[in-house]
C-alpha cells in the first residue's frame, strides 16, 4: 500500500522508515494535493503547536478535516487527531478523546516500556517523550493501551491515536497494525 508521512516537521524519517520495513510504499506529503495517491496517512511526533500552524498556511487543516482517509497520529499526530484537548482549541476533530500535552513531562521526561497493545500478539517497544495521554474517550473510542491508569493508545473506526513513540524503535508492529488492519479493513469495508 501508499502510505503518506505529513511532512511538515518532526519525525517523518523514521516513520518512512518503519512503513518500508513493514513491506510497504512510504511517500513524503507536502503538498495537499498528494493526499489523492495514498492510501493512508501518519501525523508524526515533534511539536504539535508548529505542525498546526504549518498545517493552516499549507491547507492541510481544511482538507483533512473533510477528507475520511485513514489517519495514525503519534504523539504531536495524536494531539493533533483529537476532538479535545486541555486548555487549548482542538485541530482535526477526528478521534473523539480528551488528551493533555505533556503530561508525562514533569517527573520523568522520558522513558521506554514494552506494552500490551490490544490486537497485537507481542508486547511493543514504547518510547514516551513528552508525551500526550488520553485523559477519557468518548463512544466508539476502543482503547489499546494504559500505563497504570493513562491511556496511551485508542483506535475509533480508521483513526489510530498513540501517546509515544514506536518510530523511534525497530518495532514495526503498530506501523504493520494500521496498514494491514485499519487501512485494509477501510478498503474492504467503505471504498466500493
Ligand atoms: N509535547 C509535544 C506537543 O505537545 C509532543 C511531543 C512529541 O511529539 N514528542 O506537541
């Protein structure tokens, strides 16, 4: 499949990366235009703040908030897909979940665990920077994963939400999850 990485700023290498070893097509998006070639999107991690501005000025925002193609945020991406967001205005309105930015920042900035994901065998390699978590989901929000009570993982339809950062390891599954689950199940189940 065509993946797109939204290349605007932050860790789009890595998530080209990881969608060729998952044994798929990655494309640089930087133009809204190329939305039209891929079959699914990454938001990636770096500074959600900039990416949204950056997103406004390029049109990004307008066409994604109407486009319906399947959407993996990571971190900055996740903070960026929510329909709520602590203390500031949401941006795509598309996974319907309440995040806070940088709320594993205080104590620890950063940490590594391996975690259960829901719908994936093994346990994945996280690396949290700064971090996001969900604080609570609304319905038709499936959540995938917590550290203790934080949920860093969700799925709703064909958007993925995830508070770290799996591009930063060799761990190709969620990469692997999104294409062959979520975006697959889109095209067998919504594109006629
Ligand atoms: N703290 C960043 C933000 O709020 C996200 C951190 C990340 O993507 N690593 O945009």
């Amino acid at each position: 499949m065509r993946i797109g990485v939204l290349g605007l700023q932050g860790a789009i290498r890595e998530h080209l990366n990881h969608i060729n070893h998952a044994g798929h097509e990655g494309i640089v998006i930087k133009k809204v235009e190329q939305l039209e070639g891929i079959d699914g999107l990454v938001l990636p991690g770096g500074e959600s703040t900039t990416m949204r501005r950056l997103m406004d000025l390029y049109g990004f925002t307008e066409a994604l908030r109407e486009s319906e193609i399947p959407m993996y945020g990571t971190c900055a991406g996740l903070i960026l897909l929510a329909t709520e967001v602590v203390s500031q205005e949401s941006h795509l309105n598309k996974l319907d979940v309440c995040v806070e930015r940088n709320s594993f920042g205080r104590q620890v900035d950063s940490f590594e665990q391996f975690l259960e994901v829901k719908g994936i065998e093994e346990k994945v390699n996280a690396v949290f920077i700064r971090a996001p978590h969900i604080e609570y989901v609304n319905d038709g929000v499936e959540i995938l994963s917590k550290v203790e009570d934080r949920i860093v993982a969700v799925r709703q339809n064909q958007y993925l939400g995830i508070s770290f950062h799996p591009e930063l390891t060799d761990d190709y599954k969620i990469m692997k999850y999104f294409i062959e689950e979520i975006v697959a199940q889109y095209q067998t189940e919504y594109i006629k």
